[in-house]
C-alpha cells in the first residue's frame, strides 16, 4: 500500500511538472510574440520617420501612381465606394473629455479655417481605427466625395480609404496624408510644412499624428479590439444605427465628439447647429484656451 501510494504521489508531482513546463512555455512564447510585435513597430517607426526625413521623398512622387496600381490592395480586401455617413451626432463623451489628444500649441489653420491634419499609413491598424472617428467628426462640418472602403495591411481593421476622397467645407480644412500604401510602398509626400510639424510632434515617427483645434493624437484614440475582425459594413451600420449595444459605437461617437469640439473651440463655436450642441459645449468648457 505504501508503495502505491508513493507511485500514484510521483504521477501526481511529474503531471504537476508537466503542467508547470507547459505555463512557463506558454509565457515564453507570449512574451516572445510581444517582442516580435514590438520590434516591428520599432521598425515601422524607423523606416516611416527614414521616408519622411530622408531622400526618398525626393522620387516618391514618381513612383506613386505605380505603387499603388501595383500593391494597393495587397491582402485582397475589397475596395468599394461607400457613403461617408455614420449616424446622427451622439452625446458619448470621452474620459477624460479630449479623450487621449494632449494640448500641443496653436491651432493649425488653412485658407482661414482651422486645419485638422492626418499622417498616417495605409497598412497602419491604428490610423485605420482612428479615420472612422475623424470621418464622422467631419461629415457634421462639410461633405465627403469618392470615398471607398478598405482594412489595413492585414485586413483585420476595416477602414475608409481617403486617398482619393475629396472634402468640402465652410468651416474646416481636411489635410489627409498617408505616406505608405498597403503594401508599405511610398505614397503621399508631405509638403516642408507638413514634414516639419511631423518631426516637431511626432520625432519617433509612430504613426498616425492627428493634429486639430490645438491638439494632438499619437496612436489610438480608442480601444481597436472593439472593431478588429469585423467588417467595413458591420462597423458602418452600427454606427449609423446608433447601436450602443455594440461596444465600439459609444468609443468611436465620443472620440468623434471630442475631435467636433477641438474644431468648434478653435473656430468661435460655428456653426451654431453643430456646437452648439450641450455635449460639445460641455467638452470645450474643459479645453485650454
């Protein structure tokens, strides 16, 4: 009997190891993906702030066009033209109410309006999250033309395509720059203006840098888990149904409400119909000035 006993102890402590082995092994491997992941954003970063602060500038203007017949759909998704709209405004307010923007300085302006300006890439899961929130922040000003759906590099974060998107408005001035296609080939170039203000707010080159009303966005402004691996249509719909059950919705309508008062503050509170707003007031109340 004791020998049995000491047998069934020893099968017990050896499953017991086998168990221990296979946690520690499990970390690992998680901790070596996060290093993976982490050394291709370094990368990303490095070769970004290379591209816009070095000479390749210089040609990307001539290799545009081609890049992106060539690899601007490189994981397949499909591209479609879409209404830009996405629901009626909400009263979804941030926390804190500017939501993960920072106050950098004075606003940027262009042909006397304020100037909301975006850097980012076409392959980037962060800027693709980030446009559904600028787009609907923006459609409350002015109107968006030859716009088509798309996802970034990997096709898990669906996105709006604005490289050939056209906006127009009375009250602001839309300045949209994605310097790398799907593919990671060249794409837009920056103007001095624009690559100066880049290397002054955003030195590491992460991207997107969104920059409105004063205020500046490095990354995400919400949690991208919420819509990754959904589709293009699903995370539309929702929004333009106001689905509040569908946790993105309120992420996504309170980073738009925080972008909408950046704009109003910056521009004396017109138009009237959209800061007017209590929500919007009640995010510009907590602005620096």
């Amino acid at each position: 009997m004791k020998n049995t006993a000491q047998n069934a102890s020893r099968r017990v402590d050896t499953q017991r190891d086998k168990q221990s082995r296979k946690l520690q092994q499990q970390a690992l491997n998680r901790e070596k993906q996060i290093a993976r992941q982490k050394a291709q954003r370094a990368t990303d970063r490095k070769r970004i702030a290379a591209r816009i602060g070095g000479s390749v500038l210089a040609i990307a203007a001539l290799v545009t066009a081609v890049a992106f017949a060539l690899h601007g759909n490189a994981s397949g998704v499909s591209q479609s033209a879409v209404a830009a709209g996405l629901g009626a405004p909400t009263s979804d307010i941030a926390s804190p109410p500017a939501s993960a923007f920072n106050h950098v300085g004075p606003p940027l302006y262009a042909s006397g309006k304020p100037e909301l300006l975006f850097i980012g890439a076409q392959y980037c899961p962060h800027c693709a999250g980030q446009r559904w929130a600028i787009v609907k922040a923006l459609t409350q000003f002015g109107t968006f033309s030859n716009v088509t759906s798309s996802a970034n590099d990997d096709g898990t974060i669906p996105t709006f395509d604005l490289h050939h998107a056209t906006y127009n408005s009375r009250y602001v001035t839309f300045v949209h720059r994605d310097v790398e296609d799907r593919a990671h080939q060249p794409l837009d170039t920056l103007s001095a203006e624009e690559q100066s203000l880049f290397t002054q707010y955003d030195p590491s080159g992460g991207i997107p840098l969104v920059l409105v009303g004063g205020y500046g966005l490095l990354g995400d402004g919400y949690d991208l888990s919420l819509i990754a691996g959904k589709s293009f249509g699903t995370v539309q719909h929702a929004l333009q149904q106001g689905d509040s059950s569908s946790s993105f919705v309120p992420a996504i309508n309170a980073e738009a409400n925080s972008i909408t008062a950046f704009i109003c503050h910056t521009d004396r509170m017109r138009p009237h119909s959209v800061c007017d707003r209590p929500t919007i007031r009640q995010i510009v109340s907590r602005l620096r000035t």
